[in-house]
C-alpha cells in the first residue's frame, strides 16, 4: 500500500506540471525518453525505454535512476547533473547505462532541467541507442588495424610516396630487403635515399607519366650483402585521375636465386640416387622398369623445367617453373620414401610413436598437399566431417596413409571426378573413409593390390605412376594401428578404403 501511495506521488508530480514535461520529453519520440525527480527518482518512462532497457514503465517508476546506472559511472553522472543544474541542459553525451538483464548499452544521452517557474522540479533525459554505431565504429577500427597488419606482415616490400617523392609508408619486409631502418626512409625523399639510380628513374617515370613500371635487379647496401629483388610500381591517382603518389610492391628473390643453384645441384644428385636405385636387383624384374620410370620422370622434369626456369626473363613464368621443379623433387622424394619404408617393413625395422593428434587437420593437410594434383586432373575433393575428432596413433604415418589413399583416389579416377574422404565416429573409434568416382577394382584383385611390389596392370601404371609399395605401407601401418584397411569396390563406378584408429579424449 505504501509503495503504490509513493508512486502515486511521483505520479502526482508528473500531473503538475504537464507542459513542461510534454515539452521537453516530445522532442524525439523514436528515443528512450525518461523523467526524473530532484532526488534522482524515475517519474517517466515512455515505451522505447521499455524496448531499450526491459523495464516496464509500473516496474521502474519510482526507482532511482542508479538503477539503470552501472556502478563505475555513477560518478560520471554526479558531475553531468552539476553541469546540467549550472546550464540547464548538456546534449549528447556518450555513455553507458544497465539494462534488466545486465547488459551494458551504450547511448548518446541529452539531459534537461524541468522547471516550474524558476525552480528546478526534475531532469529529462533522451537516451539514443548508438550499439549499431558502435559496431561499425569498432568494424572500422578493426578493418583499419587489419589493414596495417596486412602492411606490416606482407611477405613482400611495400613502399608509397606522396607526388613529391616523400616516403609516406614503408613496412619491415622493404626495410629488410634494403637494410635500412624505418626512420631513416619514413618522411624522407625518395630520390633523395641511397638507392641505384635507375630506381630513382623509374619512380620519376612513374609521378611525371603515371605508368606502371617492373624492373629486376640486385642491390648490396653499404652494411650488407648482395640482395636480388623484382620491384613494380604503379601510380596512385585521386578521383579526378591527378597523380598524387606511387606505390611500390618490393619482392625479395634472393633466396629464389638460392633456390636455382640448389635445384640444380639437388638434380645431379637425383640423378645418382637413381642410376644407384636401379641397380638393385632385389626389386622383382616386373617392377624394375615401372621404378626406373618413376624415378627417371621427375628427374627430367626437373632438369627440364630448371632450365626454362634459367632461360626465361618473366620473373611470374619464371617461378612457375621452379616451382614445378620443387613439386617434381616432392615426388621424388615420395617415391625414395616408399621404397625405403618397404624395406624396413620386410626387415621388420618399422616403428610406430604413438600419441594424440587432431586427426582433422591431419586430414586438412592431406588435402592441402593433394589439391593442385587434383585440379590438374580435374578431379574434385570433398570432405565431410562434421565434428573434431583427436584420435590416438602415429600422426606421421597416418599422414603418409591418407596422402597414399587421396594419391591412388585422384590418379585412378575418372574424367571429372570426385574424391570424398568422410571421418565418422562409431562407438570409442574413429572411420576414415576415402571414396573416389573412378576404375574400380576387379573383386578377386583387391588382396593384391595391398603385396609389397605388385601391380594389377603393368600398362595402367605406366598410365597412373606408381612403384606399387604404397598400399603395402600404409596396409602395415594401419595393421600396426591394431586395424585393417578394407575396401569396397565396383567396376566401373570406383572405390572406397577406409579404417579405423582410436577415439582420444579431447581433453590434454
């Protein structure tokens, strides 16, 4: 009885004066309009404040207006009311202010004095929401910071100059290739820095005609060794199309030109690695050629592509060769992995380190590994997994088993294909299925495929590639596991492997 007598007194208070209320709380019906007494108590409350903070009007009348106030602004509010009481009014101030279920909005908030006559008898306060500025305040900031974070971390030399030839930004990869030190670019003169004259010229070229301009070349600062770089720089126009700067991208090809020398010499060795390979009389006469083959392949590849590599001028076709090179040193290397692990395999020299391992980025990596083989055979590669699984082996040969299943899936697949490799969970275990559109396999063919050295067609392989050892290893592996690798297969319509590996908890 007494809290309805004391919040018919506010309402009284409200009944007084209703010009005055209605004049100042009308200004802007789409805001939360509230009003207050001299002792900080609510006597208005219109329905966007209810939207805003989820108090009723009958709930929150008669309440103090802390209650919408968290603890660490109240004294922020104590000194916005002296400032209001001494000016009558303070607009659109930022803040915060409670809402019912304890969230904190944040509002522009416009606070009045309301008098009756010459005495001050409340405040009105219009409350704007601003959390969708806030949001695209904080996306802004966030874009921005990204932006320089792309800046600062971009694996090339990024450098931009103003119409004058002021340095205006430069990031540590440019400051790295050119051994210099940020204050000793920034703010400086482009023409004016210790760099090779035709630099200068093409930046001269660039500001006076606003053409884009690439040049190759080594630099060797005074303090430094010699560095190779490949520099494109192309104007910066205003919306008028004026000239106002240039920007500069810097690659540094140093270690590209490392890497030329290398892939060279790595091929002389390759080539011994595989006169040695073919020697050896223990692989059975079927699978000799089919290995010499194999080995032979890449090795051309490599000298062939290393010398267009050094022939061409383009720096983009020239790194397309190179990295050609690299892929067909990978395949090299797979192949001498193979062999070798069969051999420890038969010898009985083959070890498992057991441990926990996320088994989806295993996956991931597969994928990532196999996605330009599969694109050049135009064959696509899905993954359904739904949720994390960690599972309990060895991370490193149960990697070397997928990349031997996706192999197989993309190389024996048909045109256009398709590849799903699928993780389901099925009781304390993990199912690892790889599927694939292609060949299929004859039934009473399936248990060879997994001998040491066999391959159903001699021609197919010569076909697909292959030394016939992966299945081998990876059917030792996952045997190793405390599994089998099983398959289903339909002629003509393609393949499945899978098998299993313990779950491990998620925990450490």
């Amino acid at each position: 009885m007494m809290e309805v007598q004391r919040k018919s007194q506010k309402a009284y208070l409200y009944n007084k004066c209703p010009e005055a209320f209605l004049a100042s709380i009308t200004s802007s019906t789409g805001d939360a309009i509230t009003a207050i007494d001299t002792n900080g108590e609510i006597v208005y409350w219109n329905r966007a404040a209810e939207e805003l903070f989820g108090y009723r009007a009958e709930e929150i009348i008669g309440e103090h207006i802390f209650k919408i106030v968290p603890v660490e602004r109240r004294k922020e509010l104590e000194i916005i009311w002296e400032k209001v009481n001494k000016n009558g009014f303070i607009k659109a101030f930022e803040t915060e202010r409670l809402a019912k279920n304890g969230d904190k909005i944040p509002v522009e908030v416009t606070i009045s004095v309301i008098k009756d006559g010459k005495s001050i008898i409340g405040y009105s306060a219009i409350f704007h929401d601003i959390r969708k500025r806030k949001e695209i305040e904080k996306k802004l900031i966030e874009l921005s910071n990204f932006n320089k974070k792309i800046i600062q971390n971009a694996p090339v030399g990024i450098l931009a100059i103003d119409r004058h030839g002021k340095v205006t930004c430069v990031n540590p990869k440019l400051l790295n290739i050119f051994s210099h030190s940020e204050h000793a670019v920034l703010g400086l003169n482009v023409f004016e820095l210790p760099i090779n004259n035709e630099i200068r010229e093409f930046f001269k070229m660039v500001l006076e005609e606003g053409k884009e301009v690439q040049l190759e070349g080594e630099y060797t600062p005074p303090w430094g060794s010699k560095a190779y770089f490949v520099m494109k720089c192309v104007p910066l126009l205003d919306d008028q199309g004026k000239i106002e700067g240039a920007l500069a991208i810097i690659e540094d090809i140093t270690e590209k030109k490392k890497l030329e020398k290398e892939l060279i010499e790595s091929h002389e060795k390759l080539k011994k690695a595989y006169m040695e390979l073919k020697s050896l009389d223990e692989l059975k006469s079927n699978i000799i050629a089919n290995v010499s083959h194999e080995l032979k392949t890449p090795i051309t590849l490599i000298k062939g592509f290393i010398e267009l590599a050094l022939l061409e001028k383009d720096e983009k076709k020239r790194n397309t060769f190179l990295i050609k090179a690299k892929e067909a040193v990978m395949r090299q290397n797979s192949i001498v992995d193979d062999l070798i692990s069969i051999s420890r395999v038969e010898r009985g020299e083959f070890r498992l380190t057991i441990q926990k391992f996320d088994l989806v980025s295993v996956i991931e990596e597969c994928i990532r590994r196999k996605k330009n083989f599969a694109l050049r055979r135009n064959i696509e590669i899905i993954k359904e997994i739904k949720e994390p699984c960690f599972v309990k082996g060895d991370k490193i040969e149960i990697m070397r088993v997928i990349l031997n299943l996706l192999d197989n899936a993309i190389k024996f697949n048909k045109k256009n294909g398709k590849v799903t490799i699928k993780v389901e969970k099925e009781n304390d275990t993990a199912k690892v299925s790889v599927i694939d559109t292609g060949v299929g396999i004859p039934r009473d063919k399936i248990n060879d495929i997994f001998k040491p050295l066999t391959q159903l067609d001699p021609k197919a392989t010569r076909k697909y590639g292959g030394t016939g050892t992966g299945l081998a290893v990876a059917k030792k592996i996952i045997e190793m596991h405390g599994s089998k690798i099983k398959v289903k297969s339909e002629m003509g319509k393609g393949s499945e492997f899978y098998f299993m590996l313990p779950l491990a908890s998620l925990g450490p």
